[in-house]
C-alpha cells in the first residue's frame, strides 16, 4: 500500500493508518490533531553522543571552508580585499546554520528512508524557490527555527535529492509557487534588535563607540570602563585564533550534500552580505578603530552592524575580547556556536571556568557583573516551590544538543516529577512555561491539561526566587548559574544522555548528585523534595551542600561585588 508521507504540518485529516509524518515538528503548533503523537516511532539524524561529536566536529570544519569560499565571492562582489578573519566573523553564523540544520535534515531523511526500506510513499513537495528573504542572520534564524513553510521547503530540497525511486514525488504547479500553501503559515514577522533598541542606537550615536560593551550586568559602568580602555597602554599586535581551513573535510561529506549545500547558501544569504553590504559596510567604516586597542562585547549574531563593526576592528588590529552572556557555556558538551563565533576572538571572559572541553581559546576567569547583583540575595519570604521551563527545539537544526525525541522525554518527565509530589506541595508548585512564541512543544497547555493543581506563573522568575522556599530545574540553563550564586535551595533532575555535560561540569554533577542536589530521574527528585521538605533549609545549608556550592560558584557562578576591580585588573594584564 501507498501511504502519504506529510513532511510539514500535519492537517485536521491526519490518520496514522493511511499518513506518516517525517519527524516530530510536523506536530508543532498541532498537537491537538493526533493527541498520541508522542507514541509514534521516530528515527534520530544521529543516534549517540560519540556520532554527534564527530559530526559536530565535520560540520564546523565545513562550515569554515564554506566562509573562505563565500568570503572570496563576496569580496569579488563588493571590490574589497578583506582578510579570511573578516569573512569569518561576518559569515560563520549563517553559514554554520545553515551547515548543521542541512546535514542534520539530510541525515534524519537518509534513516527514514533505511527505516521504510522497501515501502512506497506520496509526497508532496514545497516549491523550488525559498519563501522567505532575509535581511540579515537573526531573520535568517528565526525562520529556519520557526517558519513551517521553510521547513517545508527544506524538506522538500532534500527529499529531491535522495528519495528512493519507487516514491511518487508530486511537484507543485510552478505557476502559482507558494500561493498554493497559504494554509502552511510562514514565520512571525521578527522585530530585529536595529527596530525595537531605539534608545540603544541613540546611547550609541551620542557617545560614540563604546569600547565596553554589550556585557550583561553592566549599566553606567560601561562608560568609565570605556575610558580606561582608552587610556590604557596599547598592546601587542592583535592575533585571533582562526585557523585557515582544511579543505579536505570535504570528502567526509557525500558530493550530492555538498552540491545542495552550495545551492541551500546561494538561495539563502542574507540581505546584510549582498544588496544590503555596501550600506552596512559604509557605516562600519566610518566608526574609529585603533590598532592594538581593546574592544569588548558580545559578538552573538544579533546585531548585523555590530559584527561589522566587529570584523572592522579585528582588520585594523584592535583586541576583540568577547564575554559569558548565559547558560552553556563551559557545560554543555558540544557548542560549536561559541566555539566558532567567540572563543577564537584575542580573548573570552568566562564566569569562572578556565576549559571547555577540547575547545581552543584564551580563557580568563572573572566574576559575572550580572551574578554578582544576585551574590547570596536568596531569602525565604514563602513556602512556594517554583519550576522554570526550557526552550524545547523539534526541528532538528541545531542538532548537537537534546534531539528531537528527547524534547518528548524531557516533558513527560516534567510531569511524572508533578505527579510524585505529594498533594500538599502540589499546592505550593509555581510553574514557569518558557515563551510561547519560541518553543515548539506547548507546555502551558500540556500542564494545565494534565498537571493537576500546578499553577502557572508568569514572567518575574528571577525576583520570585529569591523569596521562595525551592526552586527545582530540569535542565542545566542560565538559572542554575543564578540561583547557586544567589544561595537559592535548589533540586536539578534531568537525563544525562539528554543534556550532555562538558567532563569538566560532569565532575560538578556527580558532587551535585553525592549532596543530593542533582538527580537523574524525575521520581527520585520528586521523593527527595516529598522526603526532606520540611529540613530543606537545614539540609541546603549543611556545611557539605555549601561547599559543592561555592566550588561550583567559583569555577562557574564566580560574583564579587567588586567585579569592575578584577575586571580592570585583568584588562590592564591583558597582552
């Protein structure tokens, strides 16, 4: 028998009897259709963390020939000379993007058709052309985290390209393009930071260029910082950690990715590095740069003119020092964004962790000016028992962190750690649902349906914790930072083979798990904090419990309240 293979979102007529669907995204936004989603059978792009560190691994070397290639067209282009470090820092983001959700996509298809070995499918493709633009990374983003009718075509590129012969591939009518799939909604118009920082841009166009930057924690003293910045000797000449890559990854790679890879960028690039280039680059020209002075700030794609500015500065032969923003880092197992983006920069200012994994780059130890406002604030003022959520990621296209299927298990253990809390603290649970517009499984929905007398709480986290009596986390984000700086008593449960931890940070769960801090299943969370809710603050207090915290806040939460000196010290030390 023929099925219907549906590779977008599935309709109101979805039945698994006749239909199958490629991977879990096709229910975001849906689930109501087919309540049992979650039980169907999905393949994984990759299936262990050895296999997701050698790709991660191919895809970022890739990713840095595919920025030499697309740095001399560019070049070509616009009539500039610019170095390979330049192309770099403009290009990575997108290019990266686009390599780990390509391969990954292309994967995840390769092992559905090795599943189905032998079976007929109908599909119905998206049209050829892309159906959205972009004008620069953060909307190229956005769409490709969020745009049904991207994935839809993204999909729909690859399955041209590997689909076995005995499947009946049916094109759309080219004369009417994406007018045929107006039922398949396209992204949510994004507000780029250059549209909703007004006051922002005009701080900047007062002041000039400040050379302390964009740091979180940091409000007026970023000014006197800049000054100090300036009137520090200058340096040593500027070198970066960009290697020249080696072009023989790409023979890892089968032709027909590589192929579709050069089409995916070519249909795909972003306003910023074509018809909007000469724009951004003029304004970026114009800014004052000094060779061997120093620049500090955040080098993550939100800003097209900032990494402009950026790429700029690194030309003319000033230090780039990039900074710890949140969560991840020096954590999480595999990160080839900050590995890419940040860590090859003169320096990076992490929040006490001295190595990442394998990662290469300059790393120096300070304490955190955002965490630092929280420094042991923590003071029980009520009995309530709150629950962040995480951004949850069906699409496979940042693919070296939890997949598909383990966004499913992480929220059925959500709830099987609601449902062992006895009744009375039940009571006292405060859920916090992560921003709707941004995570693809509907958690507030879930949790209303089938939680109980769970209550869900709205937006001020950070000052509720400082009152409450526990705070419980099931995944290791920027609130476990917070909270081990702030002296919040704290309950972590989460599956290690989900979040895959650095061994440096595993060295820190394991002494989180020996305290009873740390838990690897839901059931054992819930039935500690059933156990010992009534000596929670005996038992965070314990001489055992605060030492593994302020190990760990040394290594990974460091505060001072002095901050600005350790700062200034190091900056000054700075070669």
């Amino acid at each position: 028998m023929t099925k219907k293979l549906i590779i977008t979102r599935v309709s109101k007529s979805f039945d698994p009897l006749w239909q199958e669907v490629l991977g879990p995204w096709c229910f975001v936004g849906s689930e109501d259709i087919y309540p049992e989603w979650e039980n169907l059978e999905f393949v994984d792009a990759f299936t262990d963390i050895k296999q997701l560190e050698t790709e991660e691994t191919n895809c970022r070397k890739l990713s840095a020939v595919f920025c030499t290639k697309f740095g001399k067209k560019l070049n070509e282009k616009h009539n500039k000379s610019y170095s390979f470090s330049f192309w770099r820092l403009i290009l990575i983001s997108w290019i990266l993007s686009s390599v780990q959700g390509l391969w990954t996509r292309y994967r995840h298809i390769e092992r559905f058709v090795a599943k189905k070995k032998g079976q007929t499918f109908e599909v119905f493709l998206a049209p050829k052309s892309v159906p959205e633009k972009f004008t620069g990374f953060l909307e190229f983003q956005h769409c490709q985290r969020r745009s049904p009718r991207f994935d839809f075509w993204l999909s729909s590129m690859v399955l041209r390209c590997i689909a076995p012969e005995n499947w009946v591939l049916v094109e759309p009518d080219p004369k009417h393009g994406w007018e045929c799939f107006k039922d398949i909604p396209g992204a949510k118009p994004l507000r780029t930071l250059e549209q909703r920082s007004i006051l922002g841009t005009l701080a900047r166009t007062l002041m000039g260029r400040l050379r302390f930057d964009s740091v979180p924690g940091t409000s007026f003293s970023k000014i006197p910082l800049s000054l100090f910045l300036s009137l520090m000797p200058k340096r040593a000449e500027s070198q970066t950690n960009y290697n020249f890559p080696d072009e023989t990854i790409v023979q890892e790679f089968p032709e027909i990715f590589i192929d579709l890879l050069n089409t995916f960028l070519e249909q795909t690039i972003p306003d910023a590095y074509g018809s909007r280039f000469k724009e951004l680059d003029n304004q970026a020209v114009k800014k004052n740069y000094t060779a061997r002075r120093i620049f500090i700030g955040n080098y993550m794609p939100t800003n097209e003119l900032r990494r402009f500015e950026a790429a700029h500065a690194m030309e003319k032969g000033e230090k780039l020092v990039s900074v710890q923003h949140g969560g991840g880092y020096g954590i999480a197992r595999n990160n080839s964004w900050v590995a890419e983006l940040e860590y090859p920069l003169h320096a990076f200012f992490s929040w006490g962790w001295l190595k990442h994994g394998d990662y290469s780059g300059n790393f120096i130890p300070l304490p955190s000016p955002w965490l630092s406002r929280y420094e042991n604030q923590h003071k029980e003022l009520n009995n309530s028992i709150l629950m962040p959520g995480t951004k949850t990621d069906l699409g496979d296209v940042r693919p070296f962190g939890p997949r598909p299927r383990d966004w499913i298990s992480y929220r059925k253990d959500k709830l099987q750690f609601i449902e062992k809390l006895e009744g009375s603290l039940q009571d006292n649970l405060f859920y916090y649902p992560y921003n709707r517009g941004t995570t693809d499984l509907l958690e507030e929905t879930y949790i209303r349906e089938k939680g109980g007398q769970v209550k869900l709480a709205g937006s001020g986290l950070n000052r509720d914790m400082l009152k409450c009596r526990l705070l419980v986390l099931d995944h290791p984000g920027t609130t476990l930072h917070l909270s081990m700086a702030a002296n919040v008593p704290t309950i972590c449960f989460w599956n290690p083979k989900t979040f895959y931890a650095s061994p440096d940070a595993e060295r820190f769960f394991n002494l989180f798990r020996d305290e009873g801090i740390l838990f690897s299943s839901p059931k054992t969370a819930a039935e500690a904090v059933n156990k010992n809710w009534n000596n929670i603050n005996s038992w965070w207090g314990s001489d055992r419990v605060q030492s593994v915290r302020r190990e760990w806040c040394q290594s990974h939460s460091r505060t001072s309240r002095v901050w600005w000196w350790y700062w200034a010290r190091e900056l000054f030390a700075l070669r």
